[in-house]
C-alpha cells in the first residue's frame, strides 16, 4: 500500500527543538523516520513525501532513509507550504491513482491505528478517518486539536461495523464534536477533487475543508479507534510524547518485581539520555558487563568498604542493564544478536559477582562449606538462565493450564539481593539463599517437565 | 493412505526367537510395530493386518498398539496361514477397494523406501513394487530373496520418470534377474483378480504368481530405489538386521571425536543390552549424571587412588551418556523433554566434575590462584553450552559461508580431558586448558556474532 505524508509545513512553535520539523528528533529519531516505520510496520511499502520549508535537507534524509530501511520514498515539493495543508495532498495527485494512506508528519501514533486501514475497501469516492472517540484523551492540546462530529449510532439497517460512522462536521472550532481528527486518513483519489471543490466553492484549501465538502455527501467515513497518539506541533507536545514513548518501555511483562519498581524507572530515565548519545546498545551491554566485573574485584580486595562500594557498583550495572534494551527499542536497534550478546554477557556478570562474594567469605577464613555453598550459588543462578528458554516452551503450556508459576528468582531480584547482602555484610546467608532458590526451581522444572512427558 | 500387512506365516526358522514372528523383538521393539511405525511415517494413516499363526497373541498386541500409537489397526484371520502369502493378501479384498500400500511383516525398511509410493498414480488396474536394483546388497539372502527381471532402460518415448520400469519376470528361482522384490508394494485391488487367476490357471496362491500374471500383461511395474531393507527370515538375517540398526545409531554429524571413535562404539553395545531390558531413557540420563557426581565425590576425597578411580568412572558416565538417545531411538521414545533433561544434568554433571578437581588441588594446597581456575573452567564449561544453542542459529550461515569453524571442544573430548589429567595426576594443566578454551572459544563467538551484526 502507499503512503503520502505531509512534511512541508515549518513548525513555527517547536523551532526551538529545530529547523525543520519533520527531522526534530524525539529521543534519538526524527519524526518523519518515526512516522515512517510505524506506517512500514503496519504494512505501508512505498512513500511519497511531500517536502517545503528546508526542503532540501529533508529531501537528502528522506535518501539516506529509504537506503537504510530499503524502501522507496519519492519526495514531492511544494512551494508553497507556508499556506494550507491541502495544497500539499494536491502535490501528489498524477502520482496516487489508488486508495492510499494519508499521514502527518509531526502525528505519531500505534502502527495499530493504521493497521486497520489497510484492509479497508472504500466505497466509490470515499475517504476514512481514523477518529479518537475519547474526548478526555489527556495527550490532546483542546486549542489546536481538529474536532469531529459522527452521527449517531448507526441505524439498525447499517450493514457497516459499530466502530466504523459517518462524519457529518469537522474543523477545529466546532463546539459540538464527540471525537478527534487523528490526522491518519484511508483516501481514495476523490480527495483530490474535494480539495478543488472547497477551495472554488469556500476558498479554503486546508484538507479538512475537502473532508467537509465529502461528508455533506455522505462520503467521509470514520473509524473509531482506542491508541496512542499524538501530534506533536509544540514543545509540551514534544514533552508529553516523550513521556509515552519512555512510559511504554516500562511495560514488559518479563520484568520480575525489582526490575519493575526500582531498576525500570531509573534505567528509563538514563535511556532519555543516552539516546540524544551515539551510544550503541551492545556499548551500553559491554559497559554494563565491565561494571560487574569491577564490583566482583572490589568484593575480592575484601573488607567491608570495598563490599558496599562493590554492592552499590553491582546493582548500578543491574540499572544500566535495562538501558541497552530501551535504547535499542527506542531507536530501532532491536536484534536477535543484541539480545544474545546481552544473555551471554549477564551470565558471565553472574558469576562473577557471585564468585567475588565467595572470595571475599574465603578470604576471610577458609572453608570447605563457604566454597560448597558459592559453587552451588554460582551453578544454580546458571542453571536457572540455561534451562529457562527451552522450559518456557515445553511448560508455558502447562503452567497457563494452571499449574503453579513457581518461584520466579531472576536477575534483578538475584544482583538485588547481592547488593543488599553486601551493604549488611550478610554475604553468607545470601549465598546460601540464591543456592538453595536456584537449585530448588531448577530441580521443580526438571520434574515439572518430567511429569508432563508421560 | 490405508496399508495391509501380512503377518499371518509362522516364520519356522525364527523359532528360536519366538514363537510368533511378527512379535519378535528386534533391539527392544517387535518386528510388526517397527513395519506399521515406518509405513506411518511415510504416510500411512490405517492398517489391515492379517494374522493366522499365533493370531490371538498378534492380535492383543495390535489391539493396544493401536491404542498407543492413536491409529486403526483391523485384524484380518487367515486360517490357512500355512499356506502362500496370496491367501492372506485375498483375506482384504472385501474391505480394500482403492489403492493400498502392501507391507511384510518381517521386512523392515527405511521409511524413504515407501514414500515415493504414498503419491504414485497407479495406472487402471496396475501395480507397482519397490525394486533394489542393487544385486551385490549384502543383506540379501540370495537362497532366498524374490528375484524380479525388469525390462532394458525405458524406451524414448516413455513418459515414465527412469526410476520406473516395467517388471517381466518374477520369483524365486529365476536365473536372468536384475533386482530384487522389496515386499514393498502398492496395489489398486485388481490384484486380489490377480491372485485368483493364478489361482485357476497355474493352481499358483503365491503373491508372486499375480504379478506374473499382472506382469504378462504389462501392468506391473517397478520403482527402482535405493535405501535400507531386510527380509528376517532366519536367525543370521536378524543378526544383520540388528547390526545395521546400530550401524545407523552412530552416524551422528555432532558427535566429537571422543564421541565417534571412543564412546559411541562402546554406548552403541551397551543400547543393545539395554534395549532388552525395562530401562527408560531418562533413567539411563540420571545413572550416567549419579555416576559423575559419584566421580567428584571421589576427586574431593583427596589422594591419587580415589584420583583415579573417579577419572575412569567419568569416563564412563560419558560412554554410558550416548545410551540414553540411543535406546530412546531404538524404542521409538525420543522426545524433546528426554533430550532437554539429559542437557541439563549434563551441565549439572560438568560442574560437579570441575569443581570435585579444583576440590582435589585445593586440599592439597590451598590457592587463590587455583581456585580462579577452576572457577573458570566452570564458567567456560558453562558458556560454551549456553551459548551453543542461539549461538548455532545465528552462526551457522556465516560458519558455512566461510568463516573458521573454530575449536569444537564438546562434551566428550571436556570429560576425557578430565579422565586423562586424573589417571596421570595432571589435574591443574587440564584445568587450565579447560578453563582457556571454553572461554576462548565463547569470546571468538560473541566476536563472530557481533561482527555479523552489521
């Protein structure tokens, strides 16, 4: 399907942020970049952008970008893009013949907003309008947001779903409106004419002036959708859809209870950071890696400074081990080999921290046990990681089907209690509990899987 | 695709092994399951099978295989059992009425021999029987096999594939030949006409006699393979037979070679002893993994003797550690969770072993030097599986693109180091040599996988 993206206007009021608004990045991404692999992601495959103000260094951006993501972007100028939108949507009508994706440049949104879209059929001479029906949306700027008025609910002979109805007003100061103009529009080439139309009939060449002219004839349909969104046209919209994008890092339901309240909130707020940085993911892994390795020599040197210096050490890399994951989401960065290279470098992490633990008990007296206990500290946190990914997939069945969840010990509550055991100079008593913890759940999935083979 | 088996004969001179020879086991499981679970692999969704000699045990046996491989299995009685094979064949003629696979009870074959067959078109009236062309196969019994004659290479304007060929002679006496009768066929039921014009014409009830008379008339055809087959008909077929199964237990592309020269040889004779008895997989894995924790017990017992005693018992649990997959393919009870469990005591296992010598030197002398290490070689023991897995997905392209395969130190050639440096007392050096290459060799994959990355 293809997507035309409106990206010519200034931007006056987040100018501050930037030249050109379309390359303003939002936590290490220019808009446009976003824009255009949440429409990709949604299943859009060739682009035409149509560029104004700075148009050239758009232009050479929009080249780089569709080498990098192999995709094909055709830039469209229009001149005049200190007037109203719906010159821009013209620029492109000898190249769109079919239905195709309207997008703005400064919108971010969900891919899941577009996605429906994709499979709609429109009727002759239709547009779509995905349109937020909820009017307390906290995201949307009330004195700028473009309001929609839908008519009722559809009458019982409607053979069209319940989300989607027909627009009967648009435009920003309608005082009666029950939902919002997302700005992501399914058009076919009848828009085009609409947008003639309202400007000799009107004189209004904005694009919600086209929609106008097509809903008096009953052609400008709404879909209703829950996401996010937002149009990012100043700075407190700039602020706030920074805060979604990090907000949405925190919500990943592998995080144990530390992860969650303690390391998320805080490696969140270093990603903000990091990503204005040409910082790399597997960077942020390996200086993670090496901090654990110097808390494990510091707990070696033995003493009880070195201990708590080397415990606040070891849970720091724990925090700054969220970042290479949320700096790779948020920049697209994401990969298999990544996350491998993350695993490998956790488990090595692991067992140095508990090694330099068991040092630090044996420097102090020498003891069969304290060696007994390290080495059982050290292969059971192993174990724990090596048989997880194979176990996920013989047992997620069967625990879904109701067996227990068993005691889910992972790395964050693991260099959690490491830190605390250090700061106490407890080391031996949180030796003894992440041996018997670990061993204990290894042997509970052993038997576990044993039990759900017969 | 239905299939009718003849396991009706009395097999007199298997005799010594049983008294019914459909259910003589051969490693561990009877010859009628091993025909009815290769024909299922290839394709083969419900049995007839024909009993007569022995036919209440045959058909208890068929009654609860059915159950356990979750398939229909009808008995057919033949009374005159004593009697040619074409009998029994004639027994299905009520209830198979398209084309079927015809198997022998006492043959057994690669799958791969059958599958061609599952989407052969059989002309009207035609039959068609799998072919060893190879007349110097030695597991072929030639006072006994059936000899077939197939005409000279397809004539140019044959649309036949070459592979098929016309048969013009069939038996057991025959002189000028130029393959062998698999018994392994595929019948449209103008074979049961066949069997009873022999009948009439040559007083013939043998199979054979039909597809003369299906061959005079051109409608017998023959699909020449290549591939694993035996007729066990006596006492030395069955030796081959079991041999061959074992040859087969040992073609392993991942073993090592400690594993290929050393242990499987040894673990292949062991599978055989114990695929007689009422032994499971996974209780072969825990016996090879108690063995291993018994060897470094033995090491922490300090002294050159318990050195010695634990380094053969090692080696043994290794050796013993092929037997599990080995008897669990023999007895068709291979699964991923038998394979997953094995895993994860063997990483138990290796652990154990490297800490039980780092043990042994340190009380000796107690070292922080040594104990780093066996430290090391634990974790490097450790890595190198855990990062196999994933590592082997992401690697394995590039790995046959070219790049170096690297130093597969496996399992296997991990504990005959360890065997090697406990009988000579070189415990220290084999640790070290432990401890440098697995990590070495764990560094050069995270290199290889992140120079891969872009």
């Amino acid at each position: 399907m293809k997507c035309l993206i409106i990206a010519a206007g200034k931007g006056s009021r987040l100018l501050s942020r930037g030249d050109s608004k379309p390359l303003v990045p939002i936590l290490g991404i220019p808009l446009i970049e976003r824009v255009i692999r949440a429409a990709m992601e949604a299943g859009a495959d060739e682009f035409f952008v149509v560029i104004g103000h700075q148009g050239e260094r758009v232009r050479d951006f929009l080249a780089h970008l569709a080498d990098r993501l192999a995709v094909r972007i055709t830039p469209l100028v229009n001149d005049d893009w200190d007037k109203e939108n719906g010159l821009s949507v013209l620029k492109a009508r000898d190249v769109l013949l079919e239905p195709f994706l309207l997008l703005m440049a400064d919108h971010l949104f969900d891919p899941n907003l577009i996605r429906p879209l994709t499979t709609l059929t429109l009727g002759d001479g239709e547009i779509a309008l995905v349109v937020d029906g909820n009017t307390g949306n906290p995201l949307i700027d009330m004195e700028d947001v473009t309001r929609v008025k839908l008519e009722d609910d559809a009458l019982p002979d409607s053979s069209e779903k319940s989300r989607s109805k027909k627009i009967i007003g648009i435009g920003k100061g309608l005082a009666d409106f029950n939902g919002f103009d997302t700005g992501i529009f399914l058009c076919s080439p009848a828009i085009f004419k609409a947008l003639e139309q309202s400007e000799e009939k009107d004189g209004d060449t904005s694009l919600s002036g086209a929609i106008r002219i097509l809903a008096a004839e009953g052609r400008a349909k709404a879909i209703l959708l829950d996401g996010f969104w937002i149009d990012v046209d100043d700075p407190a919209a700039f602020r706030r859809a920074e805060q979604v994008l990090l907000k949405r890092l925190r919500d990943k339901p592998n995080d144990g209870p530390v992860a969650r309240y303690l390391n998320r909130p805080l490696s969140v707020r270093m990603s903000r950071y990091l990503v204005q940085r040409d910082v790399t993911p597997n960077q942020i892994s390996l200086f993670s890696f090496l901090c654990s390795v110097l808390a494990a020599g510091l707990f070696m040197l033995g003493g009880y400074f070195f201990l708590i210096v080397g415990g606040v050490l070891a849970q720091f890399a724990s925090i700054i081990d969220g970042c290479d994951g949320e700096v790779a989401r948020l920049k697209y960065q994401s990969s298999d080999v990544g996350g491998w290279y993350d695993a490998v470098l956790d488990r090595y992490a692991d067992a140095f921290l508990l090694f330099g633990l068991t040092w630090y008990l044996l420097v102090a007296e020498v003891s069969g046990g304290v060696l007994l206990i390290g080495f059982m500290a050290i292969i059971g946190s192993f174990m724990l990681s090596y048989t997880a990914d194979k176990y996920d997939n013989l047992m997620s069945e069967r625990v879904q089907a109701g067996g227990k969840a068993g005691l889910r010990m992972g790395r964050d509550v693991r260099v959690f209690l490491i830190f605390l055991g250090a700061i106490s100079d407890m080391v031996l008593p949180v030796l003894v509990l992440i041996a018997v913890v670990m061993n204990l759940e290894t042997l509970r999935r052993v038997k576990m899987a044993l039990d759900g083979q017969h």
